[in-house]
C-alpha cells in the first residue's frame, strides 16, 4: 500500500489561491513570509516555496516549523539539487529571476525524475527517508525585491529528456577530453600544462542552462503582467491521475476564484512521435 503523500502540486496551488484571494498581498510577500527556526536562513522565495507546500502561508511564524517537519524529508542544501523534498512526494528545485530569461542549472541536467543513486545529491538527502525514485519538480518564480509576481510549477516529465539523453553527452565530452590528454574528474574533466610554460590548465565543467516555461509553453501559457499574479502549472496526465480525488475536487472548487484546469496535448519531451497528455492549471490575480 503506497502512502499518500504529506504534500502535493494540487494541494500548494490550492494553499496559494486561498491565501492570495484574500487580497493585501497576503501570501506572495517575500518581505512577511513566515517563516520558522527551520527556514531563519533560508533565501525567501524558497522560503514562499516551502510554505507554500506546507500549506503555511499564511500561518504564524511559530507553526511553521511543525508544518515544514509534517511535510518535508529533506530541506535543502547550499551545494546540491532537490532544494526540499516532500515525504512520499516530490522532489522541489527552486529558482527565481527577474525576468523569463534561460534558467541556469549548473552542473545538473534537466530531470524527469530524482534516483536515490544519483552522485550530485548529499548523502544526508539519500537516508532522509527510505526512497529509490521521487518526481522532479521545477518552482520558478518571477520575483522583486517586495513579492512575487508569477510562478510556473513544472512537473520534470513535461520539459526534461531522459536521463540517458543528457548522460551520453556528458560521457561523449568526457572521452574528448581524455583524447586530447586531459584527465578525468567529477566534472567533465581537465586539461594540465597547456602552454609552453607548462604553467596553465584548464579546467572543464558542465553548466546546463534551460529555456525557462514561459518560452517552451508560450502558446498556451498566461504571460507575466503588470500588477497581476500570475501562476502556470503543467502535469502530466500520468502524474495528474496519481493524485486523490480529494485534491483534485479542492482544486476545481477554485473555479469560483478564476483558476482553470484543462487537459492538453504538448510534445513528448520524452522523444516519442505520440504528443503527451498533460494538465495546464493557471491563475491570474490582480495585486494592485
């Protein structure tokens, strides 16, 4: 029997339209994010993330540790992807820019999925929880300085290869540079004594950049607008039909507040011929 997870993309979206519909700015402040002794250090729109799927927006500072202990089995990292995980649920990677411009990824490749044997996570992240395989998920946000003004939630399968297809790249990159006298490392490798001097080596390393959702899914997403919030969310239709029946019927009943769900067909980021089934929720709010 698979335990139901403690959080889920239904369930945040749901948390935020709730709270922001109140109107005041309630929810998308980054300068009044509750936030507890777990998150006193945490940037803040991973802060409005976490409380977000914590459905602790708009709790008081002192019941957000307990909300963030319900939810999360692995809070993060300075150096390593997830930037939090949910038990029996998600994997969250988390990024905010000012503008819709290439998201940078650095030495991690886009993923459809988290393995537990992956070599870019912390040990501490392996035996958070007993775990093999999490869906990856993106958080990207729109921010200034004072709110945040969109965010996309991306389920990885919608806009992530396979994992092979990124690998045999790397490992291709790898072999070029050991044919040129390099030697192998954790990243892609280095090249040593490259000029007469012997004095100079160079250092080779992966740094994956990723069109960010608004580009990919422009022909259907709704774009950034001044004084109003705006959020996209797009699932696959595999994911979407794991979720209760309980989430989805939370998250239709926001109807009445303007958000529409509907089912689309996009192309397979899979590399299949056949289009992918997927769910595009979006909500748009005025914040002025």
């Amino acid at each position: 029997m698979t335990t139901k997870p403690a959080s889920s993309i239904p369930f945040a979206i749901t948390e935020l339209v709730k709270i922001v519909s109140t109107g005041g700015g309630r929810g998308i402040s980054l300068t009044t994010q509750p936030r507890g002794t777990l998150g006193a250090k945490g940037k803040p729109f991973e802060i409005f993330a976490k409380n977000m799927f914590a459905g602790s927006l708009g709790a008081l500072s002192s019941h957000v540790d307990a909300a963030w202990q319900k939810t999360f089995s692995w809070l993060g990292s300075d150096n390593a992807p997830p930037d939090f995980m949910i038990w029996n649920g998600d994997a969250v990677e988390v990024k905010v820019h000012g503008s819709t411009t290439q998201i940078q990824l650095n030495s991690s490749p886009p993923k459809r999925s988290l393995k537990a044997t992956d070599t870019r996570i912390e040990q501490a992240c392996r035996e958070c929880e007993i775990w093999v395989e999490k869906d990856f998920v993106y958080f990207i946000g729109l921010a200034n300085a004072e709110y945040v003004e969109a965010v996309w939630l991306i389920d990885g399968r919608c806009i992530a290869a396979n994992a092979s297809v990124y690998d045999v790249l790397f490992d291709r990159l790898k072999e070029t540079v050991k044919e040129l006298g390099g030697e192998p490392g954790n990243e892609i490798g280095r090249l040593n004594k490259v000029d007469p001097l012997k004095a100079t080596s160079l250092r080779v390393r992966g740094m994956w950049l990723l069109d960010h959702p608004a580009k990919v899914f422009k022909d259907f997403f709704v774009k950034p607008q001044d004084k109003v919030f705006v959020l996209n969310s797009l699932v696959s239709a595999t994911k979407w039909n794991e979720y209760s029946k309980e989430a989805i019927k939370d998250l239709e009943a926001l109807s009445v507040h303007g958000l529409s769900i509907k089912h689309i067909e996009l192309p397979d980021s899979g590399g299949s011929d056949e289009p992918m089934r997927a769910v595009h929720i979006s909500w748009e709010v005025s914040v002025a």
